[in-house]
C-alpha cells in the first residue's frame, strides 16, 4: 500500500493553484541493486486531477518523472469547499487515490 | 476513445477513478497505455519519440518557454517547468534528450487549466530539455540544455 498523495490547494486571485506529492519508487527498470540484479521497473503511466467531478487535468508519465512525483499548476475560479481528487495507476496495476477540500 | 475515457473517468469520482476503469474492463494497465500513446513512452531514441508523437516538423515557438537550472546538481530530481503563450493549448510533452526513455511526461490539459506545468524529472547526464506543445492540432516547440553534475538515472 502506497502512503497518501500530499495535495495543497490554495485559493489566491480567482485561481486555485495546486501542488500535488506523489508516494512512488519510480523505478524505471535498468538500476541494479546491491547485488547486481536489475529493479524492475515500477512507475506510475498515469495521473487524473480533478476538481468536484470534472477533469482537470490528465497526464501519462514515463520513468524519467522523479521518485515521488511532483507537480504543481493552477485552475481557473474556484471556491472554498471544492473537491480536489488525485489519483494515479502504475505499470503493475498499482492505483491510489486522495482527495482534499480547498480552504 | 478520448471521450469515453473521460466519461468514464467522471463517472468514477471519488470513489477511485482507476478501480473503476478495472471494473469496465479497460483493464490491464500496459494495454491502455499503449493504445493512448502508441509507444511513445518505449521509444528509445529521440526521432522514434518525436516520430510517435508526430512532431517531427514542430514549429520553433519563443512561445513555449522551458524553465529549468542551467546547472543541475543532482540528475536525480531536476525541477522544469513548462509555460505557453500559445492560445488553446491543448498538450504539453516533456523530452529528456539524453536518458533512456526520452519521454518524460505528457499533460492533457483541460480548459479550466493554466498552460503551464511544473514537475521534477530525472537526468541521465548533461541533456537538452524538449517541450512540445499542441495547440489546435498543431505543434510547437522549445528546447533548453541543462548541465548535470551528477546523473540520476541510475545504471
């Protein structure tokens, strides 16, 4: 079980920027542990942001994303109480959704 | 196909979008993936990449502007950002020329969305950055090189 994705949003100017901390190894399968065998490969394909139902944003990743992907953008309007969903799948199958209230 | 997905992605809501698209039996994750993005994420050299997203005669746009450290201490995580002044952006794609897998990332952006994206990346060694935008069905580009001290793709 992956840990939660850590999800700020922040209301400023009739915008609602958003900063999202993905929990994962990003393995893209040619490292080699202390043993010399190969790490498979485990990293996240996809991510689906949306905002009280609606997508906000889609994005398909490849292994070069970072460990514990990172991603920061801002939406049009608005208001506090919105819903905020961030979920992700992996290439094993692997899938993780949070959720978080605007303030 | 976009458009089912999209409904199919409402529909899912809070509940966990992806469990659902497993229940209606879009299933097994490679297979969605390769019908998406038609091998963009395999492709291993920087024409068979650009070649799979179509943007082999992507148009040089000073509107497209990459954001990124000239010196990169640690290829491990390196912060980019990717901004377009370009009107309906519809798709932004991130190549990192150097690594393995030259696809980065790629963004559907959505209208209510700013065109512009922030995220961090991997750097096999010293590397130009390439930022693909569509807008309107057409495509444009930026390009920026990043020195790296230490490399973090890992061998």
């Amino acid at each position: 079980m992956s840990a939660p994705t850590r999800i700020r949003a922040t209301l400023r100017d009739g915008v609602t920027e958003l900063r999202m901390l993905m929990s994962h190894p990003m393995e893209n399968g040619l490292r080699k542990d202390a043993e010399g065998k190969l790490i498979p490969a485990h990293f996240i394909t996809e991510v689906g942001v949306q905002r009280n139902g609606e997508i906000v944003l889609e994005a398909d990743f490849g292994p070069s994303v970072s460990t514990n992907p990172y991603l920061a953008f801002s939406i049009a309007g608005g208001a506090p109480g919105d819903e905020i969903v961030v979920s992700w799948r992996d290439n094993l199958g692997g899938t993780r959704s949070d959720t978080i209230r605007v303030t | 196909m976009d458009s089912r997905r999209r409904d199919v992605l409402k529909a899912g809501g809070a509940v966990g979008v992806w469990s659902v698209l497993a229940a209606v039996g879009i299933a097994a994750p490679a297979q969605a993936r390769d019908a998406r993005n038609g091998g963009v994420f395999e492709a291993a050299t920087l024409d068979d990449a650009l070649r799979a997203l179509g943007a082999q005669d992507a148009a040089e746009s000073a509107a497209v502007r990459i954001a990124a450290p000239d010196v990169a201490e640690d290829g491990r995580a390196v912060t980019i950002s990717v901004a377009s002044d370009i009107p309906r952006t519809e798709q932004i794609v991130i190549l990192i020329e150097e690594n393995p897998y030259k696809v980065a990332a790629s963004f559907r952006l959505s209208g209510a969305m700013a065109p512009a994206i922030q995220t961090r990346v991997k750097m096999a060694r010293t590397t130009r950055v390439h930022a693909l935008v569509k807008a309107e069905g057409r495509l444009f580009v930026a390009r920026r090189e990043v020195t790296v001290t230490v490399g973090g793709c890992g061998t």
